[in-house]
C-alpha cells in the first residue's frame, strides 16, 4: 500500500494539480465509502473545508502559505479544539466540549494544516495494544488479525491506510512508538518537554510528550518542526560520521529471530554507510520498564482520582485493572522509581551517551501481536501483556529522551521497526539517520531468514 | 491492601481488582526496591557530587555505623 506524504501533496498543490478543497472532497468520499467510521471516533467536515478554502484563497492570491499549507490531517481523539468535542477515547460520560485549543493545534494551523477530525485512542491513552472497551480497535493495515498498537491507535491506522500523511500521537510509555510499530508508519517521540503540552489530555506528567505518526521521516520531521515552534529542522542533511550503539544481547533477550535479522541488516547498512558501530551494553535498561510503570501509573491514578471514585463503573475493565495497580504503589515506591529514574539518566549520559552519539533499538520483539490472544487476558495476566509490549519502549519514556520509530523490513508476516534513540534535544542528528535507513514496503523474508 | 483500593475506587474491590493490586505490589518489591540500579555508590557509576548524591543521603546507616 502506498502512503501519501506531506511532500507528495505539497508538489500537487504547488503546481495547481489539486486543491486543499479537493483533497478534503476526495478524503471525504473515501471515508464516507468505506462504511465505518474507524480508524477516525469523530469527522468534523465544515470546520475542515472552511479551513481548507482559506488556504485555496491564500494560495490563489499568492498570500504568504504556512510550510503545511492545504495538507489534511486528523489527530488523536485528546487535544483541545475550543467549541468542539474532545473524548479521549473513553466513556461518553468523559467527554468535554472544549474551551480552548491545544497549542499543537494552534500551531498546526498556522501552518495551514487542515484539520478534519479525531482518531480512535486507547481510552485514556492507557494500554499498548489499541483495544478500547468502548469503541473496540480499528484494523491495523499492515498485519492481518495484529494488534493496531496503542494507544495512539487510530493514528497509526489512519497513516498506514494512506488516508493522511501524518497524525498527531502522544507517548507516555510507548503510545507514538508502538502503534507506529505495528501499522508500520514512523513515530516520532520528542524530548520530554519539546513540544507543549497545553490543552493535552494529561496522563503521567513525568513522561508524557506529544510527537507525529507519519507516512515517512520527512513527514514526520515537517510536523514535528512545526509543533515544536522551530526547534527542529524540517528538511533532513546528511549525517556526518557517527558512533551508533547496538545493545551486546542483555537488553534485546528475546526478540525473534527475524527481529535479529532486521537488527544485523541495519548494522551492516550503517558501517556500509561509513558510520563506526558500537557494541554496549544495555542490560539496565531492563529494570527501568517496572520504574515507568510506577511513575505512569502512580501519576495517572492521581489524574483520574476524582473521576474514578465517582464513576468507577465507566472505565473499561483494562484500564480500571491498571488502575488498581495503584493501590500496590507506595509513595516510596513512587519516589523511589523517581530515583532510579535519575540514576539511569545519569548512566545513560555516561554510560551510553559517552561512548555513542545514537542508539538502535528493537520497537517490537517481532511484528504486530495478534489481537486475539491480548483481547481476551484478563487481570494481572494484562499487566505483563502490557509490560511486554512495552519492555523496549519504556527507556525512552522514562529517561525523557527523543526515539524515533522506523519500520526497517516488511516480512509477510508484517512490518519489523526499529528505535533510534538519542539524547535530549538530538531529533535532528535522529531524523537525519533515519532517513537514510528508511526502505521499501515490499516483503523481504528470504533475507531474514538467518537470525544473526 | 483493600482499604487503599476502596478509597481509589470508591467501593469495595472485587477479588480480580485485589489479586491486580497485590500482584503490583509484588512487583515493586522486586523492580523497586530491590532494584540494582539503587545499589550505593562504590562501584557503580553514582558519585556523592553528581546529580544521584541525594539517593545516597537517603540511607545513612549503610556504612560508619557502631
């Protein structure tokens, strides 16, 4: 399947091919025709072609155009649009109309993006596989029967189905990466703190970060400069020579064999590349993924304290289990994850960051999981699900840092994504590498088949 | 254990809700609290002026005592 990308619409525009009119119209009936409201949980079309003839006009009459002038866009059901309807993927009970507008939509729109609705979530950004108890799952593109991943779910599908360029995700644990992984489309996981969180659904203070789903890096990258105010660069350059940090095995235990592969492939593309490769050892950060948990879960049961004791019963049964786990959680166990959450920062910068300018890491042990046997869990059988989908994720949640999410080889099976992680304020240096790894969407078992 | 899950649930836990609370608590004890990375400065990479100092002040009877 073909994606459309920001640059491919932005062409089409320019050269008077199309409209930002036209485009919506198109998207409009391909939606309308499919029969199902999924991936999306809400279409706001007047809102949507008022803004898409705003740009038609400025364009026409030669007016200074935003660098995502015309391109259509949808977005996690969990940014503030004043006047409109914001759920958070949970019970209808939960749903606001809003008083503002999230500063990543402000931005968004100023650089002429149309914005035409909101996407299907895990409810309450809480869980990785993309089941939402109120609204099931939308059907992942890439990986017949898979999991779509979560919890920025729709967002993932909506980019894989090439329905739109890119979307806006949040990841507090792995929500922009895991999704990406499993639909096969980019994430990219800002720095803590890069990108604003105003008028963003909270859900773990310490880790959250809101950051796009995209058909490729460069459209990945577009978006992330523009919601970041220009902290990033748009356009990618060339790397210069760099030191890249593979894990020597503690860390990646248990990854498939193809995901080894996937690994040594992009190894021998790297030093082929000319870049000096690194081999670290990584095994601390298996004991950060209990850490994240405690923090995500500690600062989420105290975002939904209130709501959870008047109306436990509109939770769905996933969430409301990880939830529960709170009770398990101590104000020094809480504190205590806070510090070894400063303690891995530390090792990391010295450790990991001293020796490398750029980690690899697996995004999945394998491809997408199937949503049958993660459907049906049930208690404390969902919190190590949960833990499992996650376990490559959550170093870079806890640890702040930006991560983004590259599918590196399409088995038959699905997509294979890789992490490029690196430290804070390096979104650059790591959209410059990826866009040198980034490959075709065409099935490459047979050079997968030896596990390294 | 029951009382912390009634107050955040506000009502009394079901026996599934009970067993996902005590299962996290075991966890912690085991990624928490007995987790290597709080091990003390010595030979790890945790320096009494880095930014780690303070988690060493929070135990101040492992060494010197009587």
């Amino acid at each position: 399947m073909s994606l459309v990308t920001i640059s491919g619409l932005l062409s089409r525009l320019e050269a008077g091919e199309t409209t930002a009119t036209a485009l919506l119209s198109d998207l409009q009936s391909r939606i309308t025709a499919r029969g199902t409201l999924s991936p999306f949980q809400r279409l706001e079309w007047e809102r949507a072609f008022e803004q898409a003839d705003l740009s038609d006009r400025a364009r026409r009459e030669r007016k200074p155009l935003g660098p995502l002038a015309g391109v259509p866009m949808a977005h996690k059901d969990m940014f503030d649009r004043k006047g409109s309807t914001v759920g958070f993927g949970g019970h209808p009970s939960a749903r606001k109309t809003a008083s503002g507008t999230a500063l990543v939509l402000e931005r968004l729109d100023a650089a002429g993006a149309v914005d035409f609705g909101r996407l299907q979530m895990s409810e309450f950004a809480m869980g990785p596989t993309g089941q939402n108890h109120h609204y099931g799952m939308p059907e992942n593109p890439a990986v017949p029967g898979g999991v779509p991943g979560g919890s920025s779910s729709g967002s993932g599908v909506a980019v894989g189905m090439g329905l739109v360029p890119a979307a806006l995700g949040s990841d507090t644990g792995g929500s922009i990466r895991v999704p990406a992984a499993c639909n096969g489309v980019v994430g990219f996981k800002p720095s803590l703190g890069l990108v604003p969180l105003d008028r963003a659904m909270p859900l773990s203070w310490t880790q959250d970060t809101i950051g796009p789903l995209a058909a490729s890096v460069d459209c990945a990258r577009r978006v992330l400069s523009v919601i970041s105010g220009g902290k990033t660069r748009a356009h990618g350059e060339t790397p210069r020579r760099l030191r890249i940090a593979f894990d020597r095995g503690g860390f990646v235990e248990g990854i498939s064999d193809r995901m080894r592969a996937a690994l040594a492939e992009t190894r021998g593309a790297l030093a082929g590349q000319g870049h000096d490769l690194v081999s670290l050892d990584m095994g601390f950060y298996a004991d950060l993924t209990e850490p994240a948990n405690v923090i995500a879960i500690a600062e989420a049961a105290t975002v939904h304290a209130d709501r959870l004791r008047d109306c436990p019963e509109t939770y769905g049964t996933q969430v409301r289990a990880r939830l529960a786990q709170a009770a398990g959680i101590s104000a020094q166990a809480y504190l205590r994850a806070r510090q070894i959450r400063e303690i891995a920062m530390a090792r990391t910068a010295e450790e990991i960051f001293g020796a490398a300018d750029l980690v690899i890491l697996p995004g999945l042990a394998d491809v997408a999981p199937q949503a049958e046997a993660l459907v049906h869990a049930e208690g404390a059988e969902i919190a190590r699900m949960i833990s499992g989908m996650t376990g490559f994720t959550r170093p870079g949640s806890i640890l702040g840092l930006p991560v983004l999410s590259l599918p590196v080889a399409w088995t038959s099976d699905g997509p294979l994504s890789l992490q490029i992680m690196g430290p804070r304020g390096s979104e650059d240096l790591i959209a410059d590498l990826a866009q040198t790894l980034e490959t075709s969407r065409q099935p490459v078992d047979a050079a997968l088949a030896e596990p390294a | 254990m029951e009382q912390e899950l009634t107050a955040l649930l506000g009502r009394a836990p079901s026996e599934s809700e009970l067993a996902i609370a005590r299962d996290q608590r075991a966890r912690v004890e085991a990624g928490i609290f007995a987790s290597p990375l709080l091990e003390l400065p010595g030979d790890g990479p945790l320096r009494p002026s880095g930014r780690c100092g303070a988690l060493a002040g929070t135990n101040p009877f492992a060494e010197g005592g009587a």
